[in-house]
C-alpha cells in the first residue's frame, strides 16, 4: 500500500496537483461569469475547443491578477 497526497477543494473535487486544485477554486469564483460571458454576444468562442480555453485563460489571468 502506498500513501498519497491529494489536495480537495470546497465543492469536493480530488486533485493530485496543487496547482490543478488552486486553478480549479478559482475557476468556482468566476464560472458564473464566465458561462454568462460565453453566451453573450461579446464571446466569439461560444462552443467547442476554443470555448473551453477561452475560460481556462479567463481564469488564468484572474489569478495572474491577485498573484494566486
């Protein structure tokens, strides 16, 4: 048996990085703006690929903001 380290974020998602669990609470803070920007008019990208990195850099630079 082998003990791991796991890092668990609020709505209970496992991940084996940090940086994956801090990326993913901080995706929590936004996706409602985030979802809401998506279909908006404003969003270019509003489906498949693109759409999906679009919100990922959204996020990305919210925290490149608050240096989190």
């Amino acid at each position: 048996m082998e003990e791991v380290r796991a890092y668990k974020t609020t709505d209970g998602k496992l991940f084996g990085y940090q940086e994956q669990a801090l990326e993913h609470e901080e995706s929590l803070k936004w996706i409602d703006r985030i979802n809401e920007f998506s279909e908006s008019t404003f969003c270019p990208y509003t489906s498949g690929a693109q759409n999906s990195m679009m919100a990922k850099t959204i996020v990305a630079w919210e925290r490149f903001k608050v240096g989190v």
